[in-house]
C-alpha cells in the first residue's frame, strides 16, 4: 500500500473511484467537478497540492481525498486556506482514510483547514483528534415557507399523507404566496460584475476574519459549475449598481422538502434593510420555483426580520464543520471578529 499525491493524469482514474462515492455519479460529473475545484479557482496556481490517494500492492487506487484551495480574509489580509473533500476509501482499507486526514491536516501548518461537510465515518476521525466545530455566529435553523400556501403544503403533507410539493396542488399554492411577495429593489445576477468588488472594498473591515468576497472569487463560487445550481439575488435599492449586499442559495431536498438554502450571505452594516430584501427576494423566488422555501441561519443582522416572519419552523442547529487552525490562529476558535457562514470550505463545491 502506498500513498501519492494526486497530479492531473490521475484525475481519469480518480473519477472512476468516484463512480462508487455515495450516490453512483458517472466519470463525466467526477471530471467537470475537478475543472471546478482547480483549473476554474482563481485561488488554484498550477503545481499546487490536488490532494492524496492510495494505491494497492497490484497498483489499483483504493482511496481517494481532494484538497481545494480557497482565498479568505484573515485578520484584513487575503491569505490561502485548504478544505478537504469527497474523502473515498474501498471498505476493505478504511484505515487509510485517518492516513489522507492527517497528511491534509500536516499541509496547513499555518493556514485554516476546513473540514466542513462530514459523513458518518469521517465525523468519528475529527472528533476522534478534537478538532474544534467551526464556530459559525448561528444557532438556529430556520425553515421559512413562502407564506401561508407553503405551510397549508407542510400540513397536508403531515397529517394526509400528501406530498404537495410537484404537480397543481403545490402550483396553485405557490400561486397564492407569489401574490404577497414583492420586492422591486432585488436583482437576480447571472454573472458578477463590478458593483461586488466595490461592495468588497467598502465592507470587508466588518469582520476582519471572513470568506473571500471580491467579485472573482464570487464568479467562480456561483457560476464555476452549473450542475449544482444556485442562485445569487443582489439589493440594488437604486439599480444604480450600488449594490448594498447580496445572498447566495442553492436549492437543496430536505426532510421538508425541496427549498432555497443560504450559503452565503453580505451586506453593508450601514444597510440595516439590505437582510430583510434578500430574505423577502429568497421567498419569492422559491414561489416562481415551485419550491417550499427558504432555509436561513440566524445570522447576525437577521434576528429582527426572522422573529416578525409568521410562516417558518425554528431549529434549535448550527451548521455542520470542523477545522483545524494552527496555534498561531487559535483565537479564531471563540469566533471573535469573524463570521463563518455554511458554505465555508466545500459545503457548496
């Protein structure tokens, strides 16, 4: 058994291991996702790390771990962080996962490694060496419905048995709710343009640990894959291209059925109005989608809207993540002067 680090002419081979990765995804899907993670991420420079993988005594790969790299802001200046993902190991060999953990772990000896999105064995590895949860400025869940159609949906699908969530009875309720959602100063972006540097430059002394925002970094974040779709919704109060913040979702199937869910969410501290637009924006895009919701965090600048909004159910949840900071960054464990949101690392990648 031997340990390699992965180099572009074993991503065909790579993407063959993936086929088997939870739910069975073709070779094509494995490929155009590693053109996302590296050759389209601005943070990615040729010869940097793509991550590890393992071969067997007869030279087959058995397991496999990505290594992404992503710009973030910490203490004011633009510095490079690692995430790990889409951690495969054969079921014979699982021992070998701890192996590809501790050789990312050793790669971020003074940078931020975000393990943000763990499953069944690998959350057991981080707990196992006390890694500390990310410390996200959340702690409840909030499912919001489209207004009184999308809770009549929630109930009939509880006590009937229905499941309204396709077809005309889901229709005619997100029909109802579209009525009462309105919101004019809200723009749907497709691509990014220069309202979000300027929006980055004005803002970023907020927090001064906290994800990479310029306009690049979003381009790649929002539009460098289309097969996970999301959707970035700006408040252009003016639509001058004075962009006073802007929300990031990505729809997602839930427990409750199929919503809007926040990755990311910006905005100028000046515009106290700016989460109240976004949110209201969210809800009525889920209606034109024929979706159930929204799915929010209690994020800072939120609480006030979120406790006026009549049609929601309150979780009391933070997002999932680990990461490990070396000692030089250990303060950033209590969270102070910073804000981490559930897209850090490769919770949306």
């Amino acid at each position: 058994m031997s340990l390699h680090t992965l180099q572009s002419d074993h991503l065909d081979e790579a993407s063959r291991l993936l086929e088997k990765f939870r739910q069975p995804r073709p070779k094509e899907f494995w490929l155009e996702r590693f053109r996302f993670w590296w050759e389209r991420n601005p943070a990615y420079r040729e010869g940097m790390t793509r991550g590890w993988f393992v071969r067997d005594p007869n030279g087959t790969m058995i397991a496999f771990y990505a290594a992404i790299p992503l710009s973030f802001q910490i203490h004011g200046q633009k510095r490079l962080t690692w995430t790990g993902s889409t951690m495969y190991v054969e079921s014979a060999h699982r021992g070998w996962g701890a192996l590809l953990l501790l050789t990312l772990i050793k790669q971020c000896t003074d940078t931020i490694c975000w393990l943000s999105t763990p499953g069944p064995q690998s959350d057991g590895m981080f707990t196992g060496l006390k890694l500390p949860k990310i410390p996200y400025a959340a702690q409840t869940k909030h499912i919001l419905f489209t207004g009184p159609g999308g809770m009549v949906a929630q109930s009939l699908a509880r006590t009937s048995g229905i499941f309204p969530h396709s077809g005309k009875v889901r229709r005619f309720l997100s029909w109802f709710d579209r009525l009462t959602l309105n919101d004019d100063e809200i723009r749907l972006f497709t691509q990014c343009d220069d309202s979000f540097d300027r929006l980055w430059d004005k803002s970023r002394h907020q927090y001064p640990t906290t994800r990479w925002r310029d306009r690049e970094t979003l381009q790649w974040f929002c539009f460098g894959w289309n097969n996970f779709e999301k959707f970035l919704l700006g408040h252009d109060p003016h639509q001058n291209g004075q962009l006073h913040g802007y929300a990031v979702f990505q729809t997602r199937n839930t427990p409750q059925g199929r919503f809007l869910v926040c990755e990311d969410l910006w905005f100028d501290r000046n515009s106290t109005a700016t989460p109240a637009h976004l949110l209201t924006g969210a809800l009525k895009l889920a209606s034109q989608k024929w979706l159930d919701g929204v799915i929010v965090f209690n994020y800072p600048g939120l609480e006030s809207w979120l406790k006026r909004f009549a049609y929601q159910e309150v979780q009391s949840e933070s997002p999932p993540g680990y990461f490990k900071v070396p000692s030089a960054l250990a303060h950033l464990e209590s969270g102070t002067d910073t804000l981490f949101m559930l897209g850090e690392g490769d919770s949306a990648l």
